[in-house]
C-alpha cells in the first residue's frame, strides 16, 4: 500500500490544505478506499445505511439561474410552476415514507428565499412530521438570522444549503447569488442551532480542482457540516447543464472517499444521479464511505432508483437500514 501522507488518518481536523486534499484524490485508488473504508469504520457501522425521503413542498418557478436546475424559472425544462403543498399532503407523504422505512425526512420548495407567510406553513411542516419521529431537514434558499431561529424554534434537525462547487467555479453554475449568500445563509443556520446539511455536485463541467475546492470550502469550516450530499448531476434538457459531459465513476467515488476522510464523523450522503448507477457503482461508493441515500423514485422532479431495486440491492449487499437517532 501506498504510505499515507497525513499523520493521524481519521482524526477531525479543520486545517485541511488544498495541497493535502488534492493528493487524496491522486492515491491509488485502492489505497484510498482501504483509508477511507478505515476511518468509516472508526465512526460508523460498515453495513448500516441511512434512508432518506425527499419531497419538493413547492416545485418551479425559482427566480435563480443555477445551470443544473430544471425549477428555475430562466430555463424551459417543462416544469411547471406549483405552490406550496398543504400541510396535509406532506404529513401523509412522511408517513408513506416511514412506513417505506425511511427515518430522516427532507422537504424542498424551490425559492430564492421564503416569504415570512411561507415559512410560518414550512415550521407547521417540521412540527408535524418530527411527531411522526422522523429527522427533519428543509432547503428553502437564501435565510435570515430571524429566519433560522424561527425553523430552530420549530425542531427543525437539519438545514440543506449545497455550495455546489468550489468558489472559483461557482460563476460559471449560477449568477443571480454569490458564493459568499450562500456561506452567510450557512453561517445563519449555524448560529441558530440548526445542524447544516451541505455539499455539492459533480459532472457540471468542472474540473478535479474545483471538486478539491470545494471539499475544502466545507472541511476547513469551524463545525463540518453534519450531512455532506455528493451529488452526481442529473442533466436535464432545457437547462444550460444539461449537455454536460458525465465524468467516470470512479471520479464520483473518489469525490466520496476524499469527503469521509476530510469529514470523519460527518453523514455522506449518495444523492442524485443514483439511477444512473450500477449496483457495483453503488457498492463501491459505499466503501468509500457514503452512508445515506435518498429512497423513493423521485427526487425533487427527477428519477431515483425504485424502492424494490433499493432493497434487492441492500440485501445483495447484506446491507442493513440504519435506525433512528435516539
């Protein structure tokens, strides 16, 4: 095996340089599954795997511009613009996800940041479905201080703000915000209590320093974020993304093992772009240290593997769901 170049492997650090990062990604690949699938272990059970739900509570008519997105407004994608969901159908739809197994429940409307009257409906949301004793997170755009501690004051678990790529990138993805909105939303929820649910995505053109980029933006932060979603691009026709080249597998588990080194204690998350994914592609993104997924064939207005596919290949695997926090 190749010798590792950091002196203590699996120790929580936050001085992580881009230098060290950059030769995660260059080990063998072999080796850096053998450190990553090692630091896993010091923190997690190797075989459990977190399910998560994800719902869009307000689907289209986003005024932002992200290149990937096929909710915003500035693109024909043929999604169509919804209001918000009535606090009933979402509660209904947690418990179907709860009966489905699913112990972590995520709610997304597709906003540049929610109106005070909108949030009041989303914190009525949170309260409801965390008494069905399921973990909450919501992605809501852009928030204010006040604004976090109202979702705070709710019992909301987790927040969902990706940066999406590294800051250098990050102009050539969206132009209607700044890298900078997005870390000050962070550092909002942050302050209110808020655990921060953030990552980003690959195969929008970027290139390996850009993913190096931004896995340093997030394991330099004072407090990591609790919940790291890789996500695999899911090109959509009608948005400027759409056409972009889809990198190789293996670039996507790399971008896995580098995050659970960085971030020894943090939850990866396997996102988007599963049903592109072979279960041999799922089993190595899991020995790189991914330990959620999203279940359901639906994610936001996009395709997710089936229930069914997801259980025959968590038993192939001998993988088993991980329970509730208590």
């Amino acid at each position: 095996m190749a010798e590792c170049c950091f002196v203590d492997v699996g120790a929580t650090r936050h001085d992580w340089t881009r230098a060290e990062i950059g030769a995660l990604f260059d080990m063998p690949l072999l080796d850096l599954l053998f450190e990553a699938q090692t630091i896993h272990r010091r923190y997690f059970k190797p075989n459990q795997v977190q399910l998560s739900t994800l719902l869009s509570i307000k689907t289209g008519g986003c005024p932002e511009n992200c290149g990937y997105c096929s909710q915003s407004a500035h693109f024909d994608s043929g999604v169509k613009s919804e209001k918000l969901m009535p606090l009933e159908a979402v509660v209904a739809d947690a418990a179907r996800a709860k009966a489905a197994g699913a112990t972590r429940y995520c709610m997304a409307a597709a906003w540049r940041n929610p109106r005070d009257t909108d949030l009041d409906r989303v914190c009525a949301m949170v309260r409801e479905v965390r008494k069905l004793g399921l973990e909450t997170c919501v992605t809501l755009g852009m928030l204010t201080a006040e604004q976090s501690a109202r979702l705070k004051e709710a019992g909301l678990d987790y927040y969902n703000h990706n940066i999406d790529t590294s800051e250098e990138y990050y102009p050539k993805v969206v132009t209607t915000r700044t890298y900078a909105d997005r870390l000050e939303t962070l550092a909002n929820v942050r302050d209110a209590g808020i655990k921060v649910c953030c990552g980003g995505i690959i195969g929008m053109g970027e290139t390996r320093e850009d993913r190096v980029g931004m896995l340093l933006t997030l394991a330099t932060m004072p407090t990591h974020p609790e919940s790291v979603p890789i996500n695999l691009l899911a090109r959509t026709k009608g948005t400027p993304l759409g056409n972009s080249e889809r990198p190789e597998i293996f670039e996507l588990v790399r971008t896995i093992a580098a995050a659970r080194i960085t971030m020894p204690q943090s939850m990866v998350r396997l996102s988007a772009g599963r049903e592109t994914l072979t279960d041999e592609a799922h089993a190595l993104c899991f020995m790189a240290g991914a330990n959620s997924v999203f279940v359901g064939n639906k994610l936001l207005t996009t395709a997710n593997p089936e229930l069914d596919r997801d259980r025959k290949l968590f038993s192939l695997l001998k993988m088993e769901p991980m329970p509730p926090e208590e």
